[in-house]
C-alpha cells in the first residue's frame, strides 16, 4: 500500500503540460503604458502563435502581438473566465498612443479612435466609430496654443467633418476598449423618421 501511495504523490507533484497548441483562442489582459515609446495594448480575444514548453514557466506568444512578447499560461488560464465576461469576444489589438498630452501634435496618416454619431433628424449622416486616420489637421489662430478648441482634424474616413483634437486624444482609453480595433465607417439611416431635417 505504502509503495502505491508514493508512486500517487509523485504523479500529484509532477507539473503537467496544459493542452493548448498554435492557432487557439484565448482572452489576454490590458497593458498600457505610461511611458513614451512602448506601444499600448488592448486585451481581448487573441490567437496564440508562438510556444514555449522548455522554461519554468509555460508560455506562449500570440499573432496579435508581434515580438518577443510573451504570457505566462497559469495566469492567462485562470483569469479566462473573467476576460471573457469583460471583453465579450472583442478581438485583442495594439491600440494608439492615448496619453494625453497638451503640446502633443496630430499627424496626417497616424491612426486614432473617434466616437460613434447618430442623429434623429439626419439619420443619412450615422457614423459608426472606431480606428480612423487622420488626413487633416487645422488650428484657430486667433486662439492661443493651449486654448481647448485651438486644434481640429479630419479623417479619411468622413469627408468634411472636423473633430476637436483635445476631445478626442482625452478619450482614447476608453474608444479602443469600446471599438477594440473596428474600423470608423459610415453607417446612414435611411428610415424616412429619422431624416425629417432634410
């Protein structure tokens, strides 16, 4: 009995290999930055694409994320539940800078989050947020430098529409987990009742 029992407890001490393997899918957290040159990092549903069995710690990569960035598998795999409640299927992604920084410049072609817009008396002009790019930038020179509505831009994605850059740099944390990499787009409703105005 007692040579059954020590070859229990050695089976009961040995670390076991979790069954996972390239192309699955699993949540991954969150990771921003507040230091400059580090990119931010959105969680949520991610494909695994790198392993590594041969270290302590079991870890894997994921394509996601290029790079020697990798996650330790015990603590991916016991918060899977929670992420899932949190993030509901949105698709991990490497977000914009959303630090906010008065003397920080937009740029023609960086890539930023913007809001959502919808209108009860011009539903033709619905706009569904998310990742843009910006293809224009203006300043109010009868305002000073750090006046909130001194900048503006424009992005590719909606012709003619100006957005106060203050706003939107303000709002990035919360637009990238919102839109968690959708593309900003045009999204009209044609319904007669909600275009009235025109």
């Amino acid at each position: 009995m007692a040579k059954n029992k020590n070859k229990t407890d050695k089976k009961d001490n040995t670390t076991s290999v979790p069954e996972f393997k390239k192309g699955q899918k699993i949540y991954v957290p969150d990771e921003i930055w507040e230091k400059a040159g580090r990119k931010n990092f959105m969680g949520g549903l991610a494909t695994i694409s790198v392993l590594d069995t041969v270290s302590p710690l079991i870890r894997f990569g994921i394509k996601e994320r290029p790079g020697p960035i990798t996650y330790p598998w015990e603590y991916i795999l016991k918060n899977q539940e929670k992420w899932a409640k949190e993030y509901a299927g949105k698709k991990a992604h490497v977000a914009p800078d959303w630090r906010y920084e008065v003397n920080k410049e937009p740029n023609p072609n960086e890539k930023i989050y913007v809001s959502s817009s919808f209108f009860m008396g011009h539903g033709k002009d619905d706009f569904a947020g998310g990742l843009a790019t910006i293809d224009e930038v203006m300043y109010d020179s009868e305002l000073p430098k750090d006046h909130c509505n001194y900048t503006f831009i424009g992005i590719k994605e909606r012709f003619g529409w100006k957005y106060n850059w203050r706003n939107v740099l303000e709002n990035q944390k919360e637009w990238a987990k919102l839109y968690a990499g959708e593309i900003a787009h045009p999204d009209p409703d044609d319904r007669p009742e909600f275009n009235e105005d025109w």
